[in-house]
C-alpha cells in the first residue's frame, strides 16, 4: 500500500472526497475485504445493501466494505442546511466473525486518511443500534473525532429477526462529515471533490447542490404519493410473491432459490415508505403499522436467506 | 494476609453503567467470599472506560476446616442402606462410624472433617462464575467464538483478565482460570493512545502506580476531581466561572481514562440564543461545560472539554475541531430558535388536534381545551384572573410543536415562556408555561403566581382524572404517567399555596369535561373518591418522608368528607402537636381504652351504644361530671372545628381529659345493674363521639 506521501497532492485524502474514498477502499482491500460498488438501489444507510444486512447471517465468513449512496428523504433541507442532506455517502465495513483487534483496525483507517491519535481526541462513545425496520440490533459506538461523530461501529447481534452467530462488525464512516473534518470544511457544498485547484477543481455543491434542490422539492412537495402508495403495496406483494415462490424441499433439507430478488422488493417497500413519511402523509399510528410490515418482509428474507447457498453452514 | 486484584479489561464501556458495573463486582466477589467461609478485611472497585477492577484486602489464605456429624441409617439396618451411608460419607468400613443413641434407638454417626481449602482454589471457582454471570444492563456477543452455544457475553468485548492473590511483600500468585479462551493472568494494558503497551502486574499498589504511569486514572472520583479541578482553573483564569454540572461530570469522567480539560471558544453572536438552549446544545450533544461571567450571571462564550489525551500540539487540534462541531450545533440551536419566533404560539394550536395524546383519552388538543376549562373554574379559586387563566392554559404546551423543544426536550415549559414573553403576554401567562410543570419531585420549587397555579393543579387533576378513568392506576412499581408525581405536585400546591377548594368538586368537574367527549370511559365507580383516597396515601407518603406523623393522615381521612386538603393538613398537624402534650397521650389512652371496652361489649351484646345517656341513670360524681364535660367538650370543639381553629379544638378536648381519667379510676362500667351499665358504655361512646369532632382516635397508633 502506498503511503499517503507517495500521493500526489490530488489524491491525498485531506484534499479531496474522491481521495479520501479511494484511500478507505485501498486500506480495505489490502485488509482482505471484497471491495464492492453501491447497491443499485435506494437505500436509506449503507446496511440495507444485500451484502451487510443478508450477508450478516449464517456461519460463513465475509469481509466486505463499499460507499453506498444513502437517501434519507426527510432530511432534505433545499441545499440550504451546511450540513443536512437528503442523499449522502457512507463507507461501510462488514467483517464476519468480527476480528479481535477490530477497534485498531478501525484506528489504522483514520490514521490511513490524516487523522493522527497523538493529535486528535478520539473516542467511543455508547451508542446502540436498532433499526425497527430491518428486525436488527447490535451494541457498539459512535466514534468521536474531537467531539465530532465520524462513524458507527456496531457489533451486530440480530438481523432479520435472525441471531448473529457469529457476530459481525459493522463500520460505517459518514463520508461527507469525515471529509468536511480532514479538508477543514463548515459547509458541505465546499467540499473538494476531486482535489483539483483552480479551473479544474470540482467541488461537492457542483456536483450535488442542485440535485438537494431538485430532490427537496420532490420528497416534501411533489412526489407522487397515490403513485408511493401503489408501490408500497405492489413491492410489498411482489416481496411475499418471490419468497413463497423460491422454496424448494431440497434432497435433505429445505433450501430458498430466491431470496435475493425478494429482499429488493423489501428494500423498495422501506424506500417508498421514508418518501411517504418525507411527505407527511403517513400519520404516527399509521407509521408504525408500515414499520412493522416493512420489518415482517425483512424478517422472512432473512429466513429466506439463511436456508440459500450463501446463508446456510457449508 | 493475602489480597485479591482483579481487572476485567475490555472495549469502551457505556459511561453511564460504570458506577453501578463496579459497585456490582465488589458486592458479588466478596459475597461469594464470605458464603465460602473467607471473611475479607475491605474491598474497592473502580472503573475506566475500559477496564473494572477490584482489590479485595486481607482475605485469609485458606478456609477454616468444618467439622460435620451426619447421621447414617439405624444400626442393623437394611445393608444397601449402609453401604449407601459409606459411600456418602467416605467411609471405608461402618466400623469407623460412631454409634449414637436416642427415643428413636441407635443410629451411626460419621464424624466427617472438611479440610480448608486454599483461597486460591476457591477464587479460581467463583471468579469465573462472577464473569459469567455479571448483570450488565445489556449485554452482548462477539468474534468467532459468538457462533457457539453458551459463548461468552459482556457489556463489550471482553480482551484481558488480571487476578492475582498473594501478600503484599510477596510474589503473588495468578488464579487460575478462562473464560471463554480468556486465560486470567497478570498483563494489562495502559491508555489506548498515549500507552498501549502490555503491562505486568502484581499487586494493587503497582497496578495502580503503573496504570499512573501509563496514563490511566483508575480511580473514578480522582478523574472526577481532577476534571473539575482544572475546569474551575481554566474558567478562573479569565474571571469566568465554570456552571458545575454533577450529571455532565459523571458522564465525561467515565469517558476519559486520562483527563484533559481544555477550554475553546464559539462566536458571541450564538449569545443571543437563551442561556439554556446554548448549555443544553454543549451539554447533551457535546459534552461540554458553559462558563459563565460572574458580573453578569449570563453565559459566556466559552466552553470546557475533556479530553483523553495530551495532545502533542497541546491540545490546538482537538480545541479547534470541538470548536467547528459546536458552531455547527448552534447554527442549528439559532436557526430552530429562530425559526419559532416567526410563528406565534396560538398559531401552533390547530396541530394539536391531530396529536394524540393517550389513545383513549384522545388527542392533546382536546386535553388542551379541558385544562383550559379547568383552570377557569379553579382561578377565582385561588385568585387567579380568569381571562389571563384561559389564555395560560391555552398556551402552556403550545412549545412542544417547536424546533427548539422537539431537539431538547428537556427544554419544554421554558421556551414556552421565552416565546410568550417574546410575542408580548402579560408576565403572569408566560410563566406559566414554565411553572404549570412544576413542581416536579420533592425538591422542585411550587409555583406561587396564581395564574401558574390554577393552570398547575388542572393541569394535573386533569391528567389524574383521565388515567383514573381508563383504570391506568398505578400499580406497585410501575407508574408510567407519573401519576403519583402528579399527585404530589398538586398536594404541594395546595399546601404551600395555602389554597382552599374540594378536591371532590374539581375531580368531578374535570371527570365532566372527559365524559362529554368520551362517555364511555366511564368505567370506575366513584371515582372522585377512589381518586381522594389516593391524595391521602400521597399525603401520608409525604409526611413520613418528611418524618411526620403519617398515620395521622388516617385519622383525619376516616372522619369522612375531608376533601378540603388544606384543612386535613392543617388538622393533621394541630392533632400532632396535641398527641406530643400529656393532656393528648392520656387523652388518647383514654379514647382507646373507651373504645376496647366498647367493642367488647357491642360484641357481647350484639348491639351498638349509641344514643345519648340518661342522666337519671347516672349513679356517681365522676359519671355526672364526664357526662358535663363532654356536652362542654362536644360544642367548644365543633365550633372551633367550624372556625378551622384546630389548635383550638385541640385545647379543648385536653379538658375531657381529667373527667376521663377520674371515670376510669373511680367507676366500674360493667355494673350489675344492667341499665347502669348500659348508660354508662353510651357515656363511653359519647367520649368517642367528642374525639371524633377533631379525628379518629381509633385510627392513631400508640
């Protein structure tokens, strides 16, 4: 791996967002993890991808890390809040069985992008983690950078409904936050994106400003929420269709051909649902109801997932 | 004697579950000594974010050997049952056992002796026990070894044990253990940036010097200190004063193993939010002192963090970087600030009408509108301007619809004031968007403004009278809607406000409000009084707590009626005083033993003594005289009852008593003559009767 100094400017972590993703993957990679590209689909965190939230159940190993774009259609606020986005980057880590010496490996990745411990206070703070959604839990930490949160660890312990066994660890680095600290940035559009200066330099408002604009007119004021019903109900369907349709009895043991397609639809369900709540048309009886019918299709991709090759012991 | 030192070295602990995780250690390990025979000198735990550790002095280096005789079967018995007897004792052949006789006939005796072990063995059982049944609030699982059954749990990842058991002068033994692959022994680790080389230890005193020298404070309450300590010097030092805060100093001193206050600054123009919303913003989001000037006695724009570390550029980066995150909070508290002054509190009303409050209470707006209605009739009440009442109560929880107090609730009431005075309200409303919350335990103040205290008490009589309806009573422990707070609240409102009303009649008014929206809530009979009889066990509850006479309270309660708890308390407290004379403690001997011979005889006789006496039927001076007395007694006490003059009351039933006391000295009640008898037991019930004008003796315990 080279160091940071054997980079050039351009590339270096503190200078720009893509230098510092580029740099997280490297570290990644040269750990032992598969480096994937974001899941094509929306999803509100980087656990949503089939490769954390699927991949986190059943006895084999699996090291993983990616960006994933993460959409939370709420906290849109018009490109106007320095640091609130309805679309956001997450770096996420999985590691199955979470490695003994995971806290460091994790340091070693600051101090990989330009956060020195002699210099910086870093910090685990109690933070445990829920998503009603997903059927999931796990204890861990926000990881504190001088008082600013720059990532969730989180030792997974349920997922889908499903044990952990063994149990996962989970990284998530907020991208934009961890880059705003290394670049030395208040307002997130200030980003260096692709640390060029000058007439080459491309910035993070460049690239997203008009799209908060755009995505904050549609999440609050126009999506179509006849249309998001619709969905919600059709994905909903389409989820229960696929899993009923993908068991088999296999020769000694009951085996599911498709759990994948049907944890998409479940991921679209949770997607239609965080737009139809942005919009306000989800009243708090009501959200709770689609929280646990979202959370019923994940538990049964689970069960689903831990009776397919990927999921079940060898 | 030996000492026992044990760590338990893990990943960051919650800093909220050190105290009691210690606290825990040092209770189960010596527990566990003392049922084992080994009676230790002191014990002291401590904990870092990272580790739990525990010294345990003196503890003696074997156990005490224990001498046991255990009775086998009779002699001549059935042979399994003698073999049996051997092999449970150890036995080689019966003739080693003793031979003892009773009323039964003889029996062997084995004379069994149970060596002592060694400490060490018995700590080397126990220890691992402890660990794997710590009580951590929550607890998890981790690693390769997760995928087992009975895998280890902790509150984090568990990575060392040091136990070691040896005296002081001596090289002390490892106890022998594992947990879950986790061999105990004597290496543990300094901080996790400034030291994190292995360490070896031996005993407390160079475990905790060498955990000094690599940058560890194990002691809590020295960390604790020391943060303080320094944050005063760093404040002083520029003629500011730090805002003690003991729950912040709890919370930053358990996460810390090294601590380093260091003071930064953020822009004066955040002053212009409310002090509050500015500590609130550093306090919950970043743990963070405020400092505030002496000659103002407002905020300054100074903070105070704890760091872990000493810096090698002193501290420069960590102060700049806690800077930026805090001038992005208070962006945020300022704008969510902002942004609510823009909408008048009225304007927030309308959302309340989808809210819900309790399922079956309905939504918050309709709760709004019956306190509103409350609080207008409790106003003339205690002198409260009906008009400014209505619009208090109106307004009251309007701020838990803005930015500021969905981001801090704690905040709640307060911003409420701050956006009233803001729109221009008369002082009195504003208040009580604060004060109608209050007074919210023992130690809270009681608002005094009459307004705050009409919206106060409806407030809480509504939310009483509500959770009585739908028969959400508290139950034993549980009281999720603070209905025994409530309670209290309203009784120290009362009390301390010196306020005169029914609690029947505003029960039953609130109870009306309910049903014309929900009729069929109605599901508890009687309800004002079921809800009375509550008020009187908070009412005792309080006055034991304030080691008060609580069973007093009764006393004044079984006389019936007693809803005016201004008047109970008051009655309660003369009756106190009148109990602490002579003239009360033989008037009460008195009205008891009237009472014990009263209920004797109705017992015997199957009838009751009531009815006036025939004075014709009186034989001797002192019936004639307590007869007298009593009549005086009766009417002197029930006029100063009706004047509320309790004290008076009180003096005068302290003149029954010599009548009393020459009646039982001189005349003999179960005469012969039966309708001398008879007169004289309803002479008896007529001294229960005058007691009765001030309470029920019968109720008071001696």
């Amino acid at each position: 791996m080279p160091t940071m100094d054997s980079l050039p400017a351009h590339m270096r972590p503190e200078r720009s967002f893509q230098g510092l993703i580029l740099t997280l993957q490297r570290y990644w990679a040269d750990y032992g993890c598969v480096i994937l590209q974001p899941y094509d689909m929306e999803v509100g965190a980087g656990t949503f991808h089939p490769a954390t939230t699927l991949r986190a159940l059943g006895p084999k190993r699996w090291n993983a890390a990616y960006v994933q774009p993460s959409r939370r259609p709420k906290d849109g606020r018009y490109g106007e809040n320095p640091n609130r986005l309805q679309h956001y980057y997450q770096f996420q880590v999985i590691l199955k069985p979470s490695p003994p010496d995971i806290q460091e490996l994790y340091l070693k990745s600051l101090a990989a992008i330009g956060v020195d411990s002699a210099l910086h206070d870093i910090r685990f703070v109690e933070d445990d983690w829920e998503s009603p959604t997903l059927g999931a839990w796990g204890l861990g930490w926000e990881c504190w950078c001088d008082g600013m949160e720059v990532s969730q660890f989180t030792y997974f312990q349920q997922v889908a409904g499903v044990e952990c066994a063994p149990v996962a660890g989970e990284l998530t680095y907020g991208l934009e936050r961890l880059a705003m600290y290394v670049q030395g940035v208040d307002r997130v559009y200030d980003l260096n994106f692709n640390g060029r200066e000058g007439a080459e330099k491309v910035g993070y408002g460049d690239v997203f400003l008009q799209a908060e604009q755009e995505y904050s007119r549609h999440n609050f004021e126009i999506a179509d929420t006849a249309m998001l019903f619709e969905q919600f109900r059709m994905a909903e369907e389409a989820c229960k269709k696929y899993l009923a349709a993908g068991w088999r009895e296999g020769s000694n043991q009951r085996e599911h051909l498709m759990a994948l397609p049907a944890y998409d639809q479940c991921i679209k369900a949770s997607h239609v649902f965080n737009l139809l709540d942005a919009r306000g048309v989800i009243s708090v009886t009501e959200r709770q109801s689609y929280i646990l019918r979202v959370r019923d299709l994940a538990k049964a991709c689970g069960e689903a997932w831990v009776h397919t090759e990927a999921g079940r012991a060898a | 004697m030996p000492d026992l030192l044990l760590e338990l070295f893990s990943e960051e602990i919650p800093a909220r579950m050190q105290a009691k995780a210690a606290d825990d250690l040092r209770r189960m390990v010596t527990d566990k000594l003392v049922a084992e025979g080994l009676v230790y000198e002191g014990a002291r735990a401590f904990a870092t974010p990272r580790r739990l550790a525990l010294i345990v002095h003196g503890i003696p280096a074997r156990q005490p050997d224990l001498k046991e005789e255990r009775r086998g079967p009779r002699v001549g018995g059935a042979e399994p049952a003698i073999q049996g007897f051997l092999k449970a004792t150890g036995l080689s052949s019966i003739s080693e056992a003793k031979i003892q006789s009773d009323k039964k006939g003889d029996f062997y005796i084995a004379l069994l002796e149970k060596p002592g072990r060694p400490a060490l063995d018995v700590l080397a059982e126990i220890l691992p026990v402890i660990v794997r049944t710590f009580p951590w609030p929550k607890s998890m699982r981790w690693g390769a070894r997760s995928a087992r059954p009975g895998a280890l749990t902790w509150v984090r990842p568990l990575h060392a044990i040091t136990a070691t058991f040896g005296p002081e002068t001596e090289e002390p033994d490892v106890v022998q253990f594992s947990v879950d692959g986790i061999e105990a022994g004597q290496t543990t680790f300094g901080h996790r940036f400034m030291a994190p080389n292995a360490i070896s230890v031996r005993h407390f005193h160079d475990y905790e010097a060498k955990l000094q020298a690599a940058k560890v404070v194990l002691d809590p309450r020295a960390r604790k200190d020391m943060i303080l300590a320094d944050a005063k010097t760093l404040a002083q030092a520029q003629n500011f004063e730090l805002i003690e805060d003991q729950g912040l100093l709890d919370e930053v001193a358990g996460l810390v193993e090294w601590p380093v206050p260091l003071m930064g600054s953020f822009d004066e123009e955040f002053l212009s939010i409310p002090d509050e919303v500015i500590r609130a913003t550093i306090r919950n989001n970043q743990k963070c002192f405020v400092v505030s000037d002496p000659n103002t006695d407002k905020l300054t724009n100074k903070f105070i963090l704890t760091a872990n570390i000493e810096a090698t550029d002193g501290g420069k980066a960590i102060v700049a970087g806690n800077e930026r995150v805090i001038r992005a909070r208070l962006s945020d508290a300022k704008f969510f600030y902002e942004t609510d002054l823009k909408t008048r509190l009225e304007d927030r009303l309308p959302k309340f009408d989808h809210i819900v409050f309790h399922e079956k209470l309905g939504t918050q707006g309709e709760r709004i509108k019956r306190i509103e209605r409350l609080a207008a009739e409790i106003a003339p009440l205690v002198g409260a301007d009906i008009e400014k009442t209505k619009r208090a109560a109106r307004l009251a929880k309007a701020d838990l619809l803005t930015e500021v107090v969905g981001e801090f609730p704690e905040l709640q009431g307060l911003m409420g004031k701050y956006y009233a005075l803001a729109q221009g309200e008369d002082a009195s409303v504003a208040a009580a968007s604060e004060d109608h919350y209050k007074p919210q335990g023992p130690a809270d103040r009681v608002p005094t403004d009459p307004v705050s205290v009409a919206v106060a008490l409806a407030d809480k009589i509504d939310t009483l009278v509500g959770f009585w309806a739908i028969d959400e009573k508290p139950t034993g422990s549980k009281d999720p809607y603070a209905l025994r707070r409530a309670a209290l609240g309203a009784i120290r409102l009362i009390a301390e406000n010196e306020l005169r009303l029914s609690v029947l009649e505003v029960t039953n008014s609130a109870l009306g409000s309910l049903l014309e929206k929900r009729p069929k809530e109605a599901i508890i009979d009687d309800l004002p009084s079921d809800l009375l009889a509550f008020f009187a066990d908070r009412l005792k509850v309080q006055l034991r707590d304030q080691g008060a006479r609580h069973d007093l309270v009764d006393a004044v309660f079984s006389l019936g009626g007693q809803d005016d708890l201004l008047l109970v308390v008051r009655r309660v407290e003369a009756l106190g005083k009148f109990l602490d004379t002579d003239d009360g403690k033989n008037l009460l001997a008195g009205t008891k033993r009237a009472g014990n011979i009263l209920a004797i005889e109705e017992k015997r006789d199957k009838r009751t003594f009531d009815g006036a006496p025939d004075p014709s039927l009186y034989r001797r001076d002192e019936e004639k005289a307590l007869a007298k007395a009593i009549d005086q007694v009766k009417r002197e006490a029930s006029n100063a009852v009706a004047r509320e003059d309790f004290a008076g009351a009180m003096s005068a039933l302290a003149k029954l008593r010599p009548a009393v006391d020459a009646f039982f000295d001189k005349v003999k009640v179960n005469d012969d003559d039966l309708k001398v008898r008879e007169n004289r037991l309803k002479v008896l019930n007529e001294i229960r009767a005058a007691t009765r004008a001030v309470a029920d003796f019968s109720k008071i315990q001696d």
